[in-house]
C-alpha cells in the first residue's frame, strides 16, 4: 500500500476532561480495504478516539484529515455526512419497530408527502441479502430476533449509510463463536469490496482473525500502530500492559507455610458458566489461599466472579460450597454461605453515595439480617469505629458522606462493609484500582494478612506484581475461557503473560 491508499488521518489528536487527559497527541491512520484494530485496556483512550472521530467529543487540539481534506466533525450527524458510521456493542436500535424501519429511520424515502413504506420494505430485504447474505422478514419488529441478528441490523443500516468507513466497536461481545464466524466473513467481504472498518475488540484470537493493522493506545497515548502477521502475541500482550517481557524480572512474593496440595476445597465448579458472558469452567478454590485471576480485559476474570457469586445467574454446571451444590446461586444465598464481593465498579456498584460511611458499612450485614432485624444505632457505631480503625480510614466522622472521601478510602470502606459480615471467601475485583500507591500498599498489605488469618480470597487484579506478589496459585483467562494455571515459583510477571498469549511455559 501507498500514500494515496489513505482514507482518513487523524494528527496530534489531544482531548482533556476536567482532571483527565483522555488523549495525548495521538496519531491514527487508516487505509481502503483495510481492517484495523483498536486495542488497550480500560482507560486507554479507544473509547474517546472514536467519540472524537464520530462527532461525540470535540477534539482540543490535533486535526483530522478525510480523503486529503481537513475536516471538523461537531456531530453524529456531520460524521454520518462524511460517511463515518458506527455500530456499538449495545445495540441502539427501536426493537418496537420493524427492521426496515430500523434501517431506514430517519432517512424514510418518500413518495407524494408520504413514507414510502413498499420501497423501504423492498429495499432493506434486498440490503440485508445481498451485504450481509440474511433472510429475514422485514416487517416483523427488531424484538421478534436473536442479538445476533440485531447487530446485523445495524450493521447493515451502518453500511448504507457509510461511504467507506465503518466503525465496529466492541461488536462481538454478545455473540456466540459461530455468530462471530458469521460476522468476520462479512467483516472480509466489505473489505474486499473496498471498504475501510475500525474494529474496537478486547478478545486476542479475534485480532488475529481479520486484522491488517493493530493500533495500541495505552493511558491515553499511542503506543505504536503495527502490522497484525509481524507483531507476536506475546508483544502485543507486553504493548497492552507497559511491561517489556524481555526486561521483567522475577517478583517477590510472599509464600505460604501451608501446602496448597494439603487444604481443603472451599468451593469447587463444574462447568459452570454462563452463556455469552463466560464459558464454563472448572477451577477449585481452596481454604485459606490467595488465589488469583489473571488476563486482558474481557478475558472473563470479573464475569467468571461474578457467576461464582450469583450476580450474574449461571446457565451451566453446578457449585459446590462447603460441600453444598447448587445449579446456580443468587447474591443472597451466597452472603449466607460466607461469601463476600468487592466489585471491579466501586462508584457504579459498591458505594452508595448519599449515605454515611457508617450507613455504608453495615449494609451488607443488615441486608443479610434482613429489614425485620434492624442493627440499633449504637452497635451500627461500634462496628464502624471498629473498621475505620482497622482499615484506617481517614474521615472526620463516620458520619461523613462516603462520596466525599478519596477513591482509596472509599475502597477501604466497601472492604470494611464485607468484613462486617466476617465471610469465609472474599472476592476483591480489583481492590486497588484508582488509588495511591500509599492506600495500595495498605491494601495488599491486609489482603495477605486476612489469609494468614484463614480467610480464602479471590483476588483480581490488572496489575501483575500484585498478582505475584499476593497469591498463592493464579488462574488465567482469555477471550472467556478459564487457559491455564500456575503454582508456587511458576507466579512470575513472564509466565502469567506467556499464558495469557498462550505460548508454552
């Protein structure tokens, strides 16, 4: 390919929220005919890049060329005018209305002042056909159809629309393997018709599948833009996360004086799973250990928690808890098993943000207790004082709004709320995520000596010496398959990457 291949350019592309810099002076070129993957993990800037280049955001400074011309985009709608469209991982069609509707909406050809609806009948059949090879009837609503027939819908309303460029953004998430195959085939037949399309993905099989070029973005800067059959596995996997495998050395970490082979299970799965969101599994978890879930996001370590914990209800397999099986469990009845969860979202799912640190505190165990058995006020004071104390949780009063401490003490007080009911099992999905290095340290730090104490932890994190340094085995997950398992001197930064890029130890 040549200079005159380029479709769209995007230059020292910059965007700044209050407190946040989203994107540093970040360059993104795309040919015709060519497939190219955005990659990065949360908080890498794949998200803002494409709300610049679709007229969501307002770009700060860079500038963006399209077909040799300089172009601002203020709009969805003025992006849709240069021929950029986008179809997102939630469907964001009217599922009340038909298909044809759907793919027409807003664009209704008209006969004489009125829709001509046997024209956009005719011609959504012809345009799922011939693009997309789907016969389906037109005139039955969007809800009477599977996901995977939604995300063709919009797919085909964004190739109508497009004018060479098309934005895929996390589109395979809800879909099954064989609906994926479906998808790339017409992913590789719009490209040899010429078209040009941005595919956002977190799954590494996927990548290799239909990816020319792969662009890596991490905390908002570029890291590099490569060609997908030259840039290893085990590269990429490096690029993602900022660690050089050829420069990582072995982690210290803190071993145990019990054998592993020697505990009990606590709880053990059989393929157990749920569908579409992660694929079943078989992993024992045993009592007192620290064990460890490693792997890209979207590999399935949060979805493979929260199926163990019943937040997400399981549609295969069964758990066994101190010797009880379920075919599925719910939160409540998990609580009541011991079982405690920390969630990955902390402002989304674990505080609430108008009540007190103390209100916050003793919510899961009244919630346990139940409305009828109301914790009085001054045992509500006790166990708050005692774990702000104990977690040194730096607030006037407990009687302080939660949302007005720091990320790290707001942590603090969602592991304080768990530690209330005194479980047996601990989930912390990513405890230490958006906080300083101090509250981290002071977070690991009780992690290992809850352990030692004989609490069992499942403990997720994106930061790899944590991993290493905290857990005694560590299982690893990609693309939502549970691939692999390491124990005692095999927990190395190298090995879990390695795993995760499925080369052999």
């Amino acid at each position: 390919m040549n200079d005159s291949d380029i479709i769209l350019e995007m230059k020292g592309i910059s965007k700044v929220f209050p407190g946040v810099r989203a994107l540093s002076n970040v360059d993104f070129t795309l040919r015709k005919g060519e497939i190219h993957t955005l990659m990065g993990e949360n908080g890498a800037g794949k998200s803002t890049l494409i709300k610049v280049l679709t007229g969501v955001y307002e770009i700060d400074e860079g500038e963006i060329i399209l077909r040799g011309k300089n172009i601002k985009i203020s709009s969805t709608q003025e992006a849709q005018g240069y021929g950029i469209s986008t179809v997102y991982q939630e469907v964001n069609l009217c599922p009340n209305l038909t298909v044809a509707e759907n793919i027409y909406i807003g664009r209704q050809p008209m006969k004489s002042g009125l829709i001509n609806w046997k024209k956009i009948n005719v011609d959504a059949e012809k345009l799922l056909k011939e693009r997309l090879n789907l016969n389906i009837d037109v005139k039955k609503a969007l809800n009477n159809y599977s996901v995977a027939v939604q995300q063709m819908v919009a797919i085909a309303r964004a190739v109508d629309i497009s004018k060479g460029i098309l934005i895929l953004d996390e589109p395979t998430s809800s879909l099954d393997d064989n609906e994926v195959k479906q998808l790339f085939k017409i992913m590789k037949k719009f490209r040899e018709e010429g078209m040009s399309i941005i595919f956002v993905t977190h799954f590494l099989d996927q990548v290799y599948e239909v990816s020319d070029k792969l662009t890596v973005l991490r905390n908002g800067e570029l890291v590099g833009t490569y060609d997908a059959d030259k840039l290893s596995r085990i590269d990429l996997v490096s690029k993602m996360i900022g660690k050089d495998y050829g420069e990582i050395e072995k982690s210290t970490r803190t071993k145990k004086e019990t054998s592993n082979a020697k505990r009990e299970n606590l709880i053990v799965t059989k393929s157990f799973g749920r569908a579409g969101t992660i694929n079943p599994f078989n992993i024992e978890i045993k009592k007192g250990e620290i064990l460890g879930f490693a792997g890209l996001l979207g590999s399935g370590r949060s979805e493979c928690a929260r199926a163990i914990f019943g937040i997400d209800k399981s549609t295969t397999g069964n758990i066994t808890i101190g010797g009880k099986t379920y075919s599925y469990i719910y939160p409540k009845k998990a609580i009541e098993e011991g079982m405690g969860f920390c969630p990955e979202d902390r402002k989304a799912e674990g505080i609430v943000g108008d009540l007190t640190i103390r209100e916050n505190i003793i919510l899961a165990l009244q919630g346990n207790k139940g409305i009828f058995k109301y914790i009085p006020m001054k045992k509500q004071q006790e166990i708050a004082k005692k774990y702000i104390d104990l977690l040194k949780i730096k607030t006037p009063s407990m009687e302080q709004k939660i949302s007005n401490l720091s990320g790290g003490n707001q942590q603090k007080v969602i592991l304080a709320r768990w530690l209330a009911t005194e479980p047996d099992f601990l989930i912390l999905d990513e405890p230490t995520r958006g906080i300083d290095i101090g509250a981290k340290g002071e977070i690991t730090e009780l992690i290992l000596k809850l352990a030692k104490q004989g609490m069992t932890i499942l403990f997720i994190s994106s930061e790899l010496p944590e991993v290493v340094k905290c857990c005694d085995r560590v299982i690893v997950l990609r693309d939502r398959n549970v691939i692999g398992e390491l124990v005692g001197d095999e927990i190395e930064e190298a090995n879990i990457m390695k795993t995760i890029a499925g080369e052999a130890i």
